[in-house]
C-alpha cells in the first residue's frame, strides 16, 4: 500500500524558488519520500502556486 504526502510549493520562476524546491526534494528523500508529481495551481493563465505529491511505501512509514 502507498500512503501520499501533498507539500505547497511556491512558483519556480528564478534560481532561489528552485535551489529551495531542491532541498525540498532532498529532505523529502532523506525520509524515504520519493517525488510522484508537480502540480501547478493556475490562475487566469498564470502559475501562481505549485503542490508537490510525494509517495512511499506504507511500510517505509517511521
């Protein structure tokens, strides 16, 4: 069984937005989390917000 973990992440226009997404990831993976997929939250044609969903086995579970 998989168990999922939702985490909102700002917009990832310029460097400092995605060197913040990396550590992200990289402390998300530190748990056993593995990214599944970036959802952009949209407005009028903008992203304005994106939501992380992470996955890991129920198991893996601390």
């Amino acid at each position: 069984m998989k168990i999922y973990k939702v985490v909102k992440v700002g917009t990832l226009h310029d460097k400092n937005p995605i060197f913040a997404f990396e550590s992200e990831l990289n402390i998300e993976a530190q748990e056993g989390w593995e990214l599944h997929s970036l959802v952009p939250q949209l407005d009028e044609g903008s992203v304005f917000n994106n939501i992380a969903i992470f996955v890991r086995d129920l198991n893996d579970e601390e």
